[in-house]
C-alpha cells in the first residue's frame, strides 16, 4: 500500500512504544510552562514518572475552561519568539481559546493533513478547491498547508460565492474539494439550476468535517456529485483539521496515534469506556512543541469503533461526533446521549422531523418518555401499523441505550419548538 | 546595515548582471509555453537572443488581456502537477486573471515579502496581525507566509470585526499589522469610542498598500496610532505584495531589481520614459517558474525617484501609484494624468472636496478646463484673494503638467456626481 507516511502503516507495538516515547517527551516540555509545571507537581508527576502509557491516567485534564483561564499565552511552552501562528475560536461562548504553533508544529500538522488527504487518493495531481473560509478558523490554513505539502494545485477559494466556485472548479478541473455537507447540496442545486447535471462536475473527492451530518445526508451528496465524501476530525485545541480522517474504507475516522493518544471516557466517572461505547474524546498531542496540551476534555462525544480496519491500519477509529458531553443525562443510572436516541429513530422511514425527550420522576422512580413525531402518510387510522411501530422503536432504543422508555407517536409538527429550532430534551425531574 | 537578504545591498553592476542571467534563463522558461514560444518567435528572440538588459526592449509586451485569453492554465511553463496555488483576480471587469505558482515560487515570494517587513524593522519578537482578507485575494496568504517566514507570532485575523481586531491587538501586543488606510482610520474611531488613545495601541508599524491614499492620509493615521506606515506595491500578476516596499526613509519603494526589471514607459508610445516622469510601469518578473511574464502592462502610472535612497540600498525607488494610464488624455500633445492635477490642487488649503476637468474644442485648438470646488470658508466676497487663488492654481498646474488650464473656481458641492461618487473627467472634445 502507498502512503504519505510510513508511520500509518506501524504495529500496535511500534504506535505504543513511539507514543510512550513522545509522551514523556511532550510532558517534559509541557513542563515548560509554568501552568503544566504547578499541576504535574500537585499530581507528584515529575519527568521520569511515565513508566508506561497507563501512567497517563494520572496526569489531570485540561479543559475548555483551563485555556481561557490562560489565554492568551499562558500556555506557552516555548518563547513568545519562537512562535510563527495563532489560531484563535471565535469565543462565541466566553472568551476565547488561544493555539500557538512553532514553525515546527506548522509543519508537522501540514504532514498530517498532508497524510489524510493522500490517504483517501488525493494525489499531487489533483486540483483542490478549498471552499473554507480562511483566517483564524483552523479549516482554511490548516487543510491549505496539508494540500500544498502534498501539491496540489491548491485554489484558496474561501467560502461561499457559488458562482466563482462553479466557475473556478470547471475552470480548473478541481477533483477535490473541501467542503461543509450543507453546501455541497447548495452547490448541488446552482448547479441544475444552470440545467446542468453535477455527476458531469469533475470533483471526485469530498472533505467534509466541521459540520455534525448523517451517514444518509453523506451518501445523498456522494450521489447528488458521483463522488466520494470522507469525514474528517479535527479542533483547534489540537491543531484543527487533520487529527482523524477516514480512510477509503469509509468505516470510521483512523486517529492518527503516532501524533495523538485519544482516550474515551465516561464524562461522570472520567473513567475509560470499553470499546465500541459512548463517551467523552479525550486527546493528548505528542508533537507539539510551542503548546502541548495534555489529556483534552473535547467535550465531543464518540466511540471507539472496534476490530481492525479493512485498509490494514492499525490506527484506532474513532466514530462521527455523537453529540457533546455537556449534553448527557443520566437515567436510573445510565448515560444517554440524545443523538443515540436521534440516531435509532431516524433509521424509522416513518419517523418525521422531530422528538422529543422527556425525563420525569412518577414518584417510584425515573420515566423516560420519547415522543415521536410521524410523516402524515404513516399517520393513519391503521392502529395496529402505528402499534408496530411504537413497538418497534421501542426495543431499537432499548437495545441501543440499555433502558425501554415509553414511545409515543405524535403528528407531524406537534412538538414544541423555539425560533424554528426543535427542543431535544426536557428534563422535568425534580433537581436533587 | 542588517539585512534579510544580501542582495538588498548588491551594487548596481551586480544587480544588473543577475538581472541579465535571470532574464535569460525567464526567458528560456517562459518559452516552454506555447503562448510565449510562438510569440517570441514571431519577435524574432531565440535562446540566445539577449545580449543585454537593452535587448529586453526586443520582446513584446504582455497584456491583462493577454492573461485573460490563456485563462485558465494557457500560461503555464511547467506542467500542471508542479502548481502547488492558484491566484485570481476577482474579474469584476471581464473574465478573470489566473496566476499559478510552484512550490519555489511560493517560497520565494514569501522571502521577498519577509524582505520588505525586515526592512522596515520587522523581526521575529514581532506580533503581526494580518486585516486583509485572505482566500483569493493575494494580500491575505502572500504577506502570512512572508510574516511566518520571518518568525513572527502571525494572527491570520482576516477583515473586518473590528471589536476581535482590537481585543486581539491589546491581548497578543500587536505590534505590526497589515491594514488598509481607510481602514486604520475606522480602528481609531472604534478604540476612541471605547474611551481610549488609539497612540496607547500597541502597533508601532503598519504595512500599506491596496488602496490609493495620500501622504496627508499617511501622516494622519501615523499621528493617530503614533507609529510608522509604509507602503506595498504588489499586484497578483506579479505574484501580489513584495514588489516594491518603502524603507525607513520613506521617500518612495524600493523595487526589488534583483527579482523583476521594471520599466516606466509612455502608454501611447511604448518608449521609455525619462527618471523621474510619470508613465506606466512595466514588469518583467526574474524568479517565477509556474508562470512567468515578460514585460507586463501593469496600467500603473508611477515614475522612478531619481537619486539614491539614504537607506543605501540601490534598488530603483518607484512613487506612489499616481493612477491607471487608461485614464490618461493627451492635450497639445501632452499626456496628462487626472491624478496630476488632483495632486497640485490637494496642496492648497482652500480647496474642497471635488474638482473637474473639461476638455474642449474651441475650434481652434483644444482647450482644457480645471474647475475647483472652494470650501464654504474661504469663498467669500474678497474677489481679491479668490483671484490670487486662482492664479496660484493655474501657475502650480503648469509647472506640473506643462500647460496652462483656465482656472475656475466654484461653491462647494456645485459640481457633478453620479452615485455618490466625483466625476473626474469630461472629455467634450468631438472625436477624431
């Protein structure tokens, strides 16, 4: 097999022994700053404590709120002198969250974006048209850089302008495109309103990230073009883009863990979940001189996918985004995320636009209720169809989330919504 | 003197024999185009054709519309896998212009940007914040590498939101940016708004270019800030910024010989004209291999500074750009430029916001008309100081331009606009 890096091709063991390698070497230069030094200490990790990759459970997180509490360069582990980058998140929520890179870290996180790209058959031949907006959001530069390391004739065309963009792709040819799912359909339906059919366009390769989106929505954009659609993984925290991608298997993104440990916890216990369950992404970065950051609490939530991948990497997969764990609630002692209960019931044909969850205390205990709304032609007065249905939707979610709630099929726009958004989630238990 | 790059300080005798091999061998590159082999033949200018800088004369000019008609990749001298970027200009006026670069290209264009930053005292304990929008536009990616390429902290904040400009300008101690004149101008009004001295600001420089601005302009927003602003000459078909950059001295930009050769001709009869008189600059760029281009019409009028810079550096210094040479008239026989006369009549207190040319026939001869708007303060009943104004006008503008307008003044706002915006030019003159 040909790839960009000999490093995707290793053994568990030579992954595991190169992780433990670059651990201890990350934690001795987390130890730079004085942020790291202070909580290493305080959990009695000195530099020689990481006798194997277990001892990484006793380093602590850092958090969301760890990194605004340093911004904006509190967390450097190198002087300010040495840095060439920031990237910065918009701070829509609270502050923002500052990354700095070294000249170094640029290039090893080229490499990487570099390394997923040729991973899915972009090659230097390929023309790539990054409809990302470009700046600080981490999906311009970083894919920008990864595309020009790999060379491609790389178009900065930035987002939106779906004009110019069909111009250019046609222009140029483009073969690969970076490119939020939304839009894809957008550009889908220019194109035929220009009476033209976009199987005829010449993209052949999507990357598609950022945006939380269906494997159903994915295969609609593949046949809307007549091309491949790869799912890719990345936060700023981590550098952006280029921290997990799917190979041509198309069976979960591969976490590249020569530069990254990825854990997966459960968010309550911050214990690790076996694998193939939901929990908590938490990352570790073993490249990065001018920032490391040890043990993230992503807040985003997916499994482990178990078993080998079929293109022979050994590199763990990791699941699309299931939600967030600020999202989670517990029911008689169980985690549910809403995007499982989301994901069992949109696989119904009959199931409409919107559910609702409602979690109440009957006075013996917890009842999770699920109202589901239904199409208005399944909506009929054959009670016995709708029976099946409730039945059936309830033992799907049963197997999926360990408890049975009580289903109940409702009409079509019937569920409350604000500001034409739909409410998930209502919690009306009495707060303990 | 510290430099970048040693062939900032290279000898003319130097600079002209690298420009001779460099030209050679653009030449030769040039040639592996259809577009340039087969205009070249017809020119007559084999491999071997250049004996010296005074044969450059020999081969033809290169036009927008030339560029326009080999759109997309007619222009290219290598083959389309060695292209690693695409740049492109807008196309607002016709089909668009496509610019592609190798991987040299794209590092040596970043070393030229990285020299003008230095030069201006830019080093890599800099924080730089780019406010120029990236994507297509050159002056967002081409001054990032440039700025990386010198190691400075480089915040890619793109355009606009000028509440994240500020905070991200007083959080990382900005101290150089990338910005836009009018711009500069907005910023200081926001930080004033917020109750604070913009001279407090941390940015002690400012890059400039885009936009055409006068020297009052520049004094006022350095005055706002308390820091120096120096100007960047760069177009997209010369790769964007890097062209031509002030020094310290500030008294015109430095074209960076030892990568183009510029010429200054007259745009109706394609001679050189002599140092120091205005005409359209002409480039020939030395170091691209994607896509070079001989004898570019840029369509900016500008004109060598005569002498030697105080800087030492011996690269010819070109004035701001003073206009398009598709603006241009001729009258008597002289070639006239709107932005000559704007020039003059700016210098004079008096006068107000807008002013018009008429060009007329007397049946005689042509005879041109300069009416200038007075502000409402000086437009008194005193005939005797409007007349010595408007002498003083006319005097000034013959020195300029060589002939003598009739001079008239007028009220504020009494004369034309459309759309908002000062009609410049009347050309009544029946055509010939």
């Amino acid at each position: 097999m040909e790839v960009f890096d000999p490093a995707e091709l290793w053994s568990r063991e030579r992954i595991e022994e190169t992780q433990l390698v670059r651990l201890k070497n990350t934690v001795g230069q987390a130890r730079k700053c004085d942020f790291y030094r202070q909580r290493l200490d305080e959990a009695g990790i000195g530099p020689d404590s990481l006798r194997s990759l277990d001892d990484l459970r006793r380093i602590p997180f850092t958090t969301k709120e760890d990194l605004r509490t340093q911004y904006p360069t509190g967390m450097l582990s190198v002087p300010q002198t040495e840095i060439v980058r920031m990237h910065c998140s918009s701070g829509t929520t609270g502050s923002p969250v500052a990354i700095c890179h070294t000249q170094n870290d640029i290039n090893s996180w080229a490499d990487l974006m570099a390394r997923c790209m040729h991973m899915v058959g972009v090659r230097r031949e390929d023309v790539f048209q990054n409809m990302s907006g470009y700046g600080l959001f981490t999906g311009g530069l970083g894919i920008h850089f990864g595309a020009e390391r790999l060379g491609c004739l790389t178009i900065p065309a930035g987002a939106g302008n779906s004009r110019r963009q069909i111009k250019l792709a046609k222009d140029f040819r483009t073969t690969v495109a970076h490119i939020l799912p939304s839009y894809a359909l957008i550009l889908g339906e220019h194109l035929r309103n220009m009476g033209e059919d976009p199987r005829e366009f010449p993209l052949r390769v999507a990357l598609v990230g950022a945006e939380p989106y269906t494997e159903e929505f994915r295969r609609r954009i593949e046949g809307l073009f007549d091309m491949k659609a790869y799912n890719s993984y990345g936060l700023s925290e981590m550098n952006g883009p280029g921290v997990a991608f799917e190979c041509l298997e198309q069976s979960g993104m591969h976490l590249w863990e020569d530069a990254y440990i990825p854990e997966i916890i459960d968010p309550e216990t911050c214990q690790p979940v076996p694998d193939g369950e939901v929990g908590e992404l938490v990352m570790t970065c073993l490249c990065r001189q001018g920032m490391p950051i040890l043990r993230y609490r992503t807040r985003d939530l997916t499994r482990f996918i178990p078993g080998e991948c079929g293109c022979g990497r050994l590199h763990r997969r990791m699941d699309r985004i299931l939600g967030r764990s600020d999202d989670m609630f517990i029911i008689k002692g169980v985690n549910v995320y809403p995007m499982q209960v989301e994901q069992v019931i949109m696989t119904f044909p009959e199931v409409g636009q919107s559910y609702l969850i409602l979690l109440e205390n009957d006075g013996i205990g917890d009842v999770m209720r699920v109202q589901v709304e239904v199409r208005d032609e399944f909506f009929v007065e054959d009670m016995r169809a709708l029976q099946n249905l409730q039945k059936s939707i309830a033992q799907r979610l049963r197997d999926e989330i360990l408890i049975t709630p009580k289903v109940e099929l409702v009409q079509s726009n019937s569920l409350p919504r604000t500001e034409g958004k739909a409410v998930r989630l209502q919690d009306l238990r009495a707060k303990k």
